[in-house]
C-alpha cells in the first residue's frame, strides 16, 4: 500500500542511478511530484519511471554549494517548497591507508558527506512551514564497524549518521532525518544483500506516520548478510 502524498514535492538526488531509479519508481504512485536532481542533462535522459507520473529533473552537481543551493531555490520556485529529500547520491573507495592519496580521501568526503549536509541544509531551508523528511544513506561500514582498507568511505558514511542525528535533534517535531545503512545493494534481491525495492520500501515507510516515531535513526537493512 503507497501513502498518498498528493500535492507533496519528493526531491530525490542521484535519480538516474540503480537506487535513484528504484526509488522514483516506488514513490510514482504515491502522487507526489517528484523532483530527480542529476549530475547533468545527459543523466537526465536515463531516468526511467511509469508512465502518468509527475517527474522533473533538475541537473546539479551535489557537491557544489552555489549549484545546490540554485538547484533547490528552482524546486521551491516551481512547486512552492520541499516536503521530502531522499538523498542517495555516495560513492565507494578501497585501499591501503598509506596508499590513500589527500584527493581520494576528499572525493570520499564531498560525495558521502558533504553532499548530504549541503542537500540537507537547503531543502530544510524549504520547508519552513511544512512536515519535512530528510532520508540520506549510510552504510554498514559506517553504522557499526570499518573493514581494513576503507578508512575514507567508512568515516564519511560515519560521519553521515552525525549529521542525521543532529539535524533530528535540531528540527525535531518539524522536520525528521533518517538514515538508512545497507549492507550491499542487490538491485533485483537475487544476490546477499538488500533489494533497492526493499530500501525503498523504507523510504516510503519513513514518510508516514512511522517517521516520526523513528527520527533521528539508523535503520540498518542488511538484508541476507545480516
């Protein structure tokens, strides 16, 4: 059963990606106007969703604040405000501390975290008067314990969970933040891991009633290799 978020404005970032797609197609019937923020026009013409759905898209780059903060003053000028964000813009590096370079360990950061709290920031900024959700991804890395070889990814999926805990604690009953910590994503549920329809799943069940009662947390959904 979709909630109905008729007259609700859905920002989901990284939408042309596997779990960008997943969740556009969850939230296509839920009737809220969806708002698929893209690395660039091209990505824009990947996105895919059902047929009759309310879709936008909205080229940016995540990690610049002046594109950021233009791309979600646009959403609001468009459709009024921002109900929901789904974050789901990371990416994922391995290797040796020692052989780490200051650039990679900076990429890590600027596409797990500081891509987060920029996205986090301005869409509050636009839902002054509204019941806002903010959902970002974590990972099990981040969530309870580092492997060898993933200092950068690991810190900065960590590093996420702060932020959602403090953004939480700061707006609590106006705006809630989640995050959500997959194992491994397995795009159609056949291999370990956790189905991107199943964490979408989550991100719809965020927007009820069940958000609040879960602001401020972590779910972690290690699916088969829990």
């Amino acid at each position: 059963m979709h909630p109905d978020l008729t007259g609700k404005i859905v920002v989901v970032t990284g939408a042309s990606g596997t779990l960008g797609q997943a969740l556009l197609h969850a939230f296509a019937p839920t009737r809220a106007t969806l708002a698929a923020v893209v690395p660039s026009e091209a990505e824009a013409q990947r996105i895919q969703v059902p047929a009759g759905a309310d879709l936008w898209a909205f080229p940016a780059d995540v990690t610049n604040e002046a594109a950021v903060r233009d791309t979600y003053d646009g959403i609001a000028d468009q459709f009024g405000g921002v109900d929901v964000l789904i974050h789901a813009v990371g990416g994922w590096q391995a290797g040796p501390l020692l052989d780490t370079p200051l650039d990679e360990w900076r990429r890590m950061l600027d596409l797990n975290l500081t891509s987060a709290f920029l996205c986090f920031r301005e869409a509050a900024r636009h839902m002054t008067g509204r019941t806002g959700r903010l959902i970002a991804f974590a990972s099990r890395q981040g969530a309870d314990r580092a492997p060898a070889e993933q200092a950068a990814y690991a810190a900065a999926k960590a590093g996420l969970i702060r932020l959602v805990e403090s953004t939480a604690a700061e707006f609590q009953g106006h705006i809630t933040a989640h995050a959500i910590a997959p194992s491994m994503l397995a795009p159609d549920g056949s291999e370990n891991g956790v189905s991107t329809a199943a964490i979408a799943t989550l991100c719809l069940r965020l927007c009820t009633e069940a958000g609040d009662a879960l602001n401020g947390a972590t779910l972690r959904a290690y699916g088969r290799t829990g």
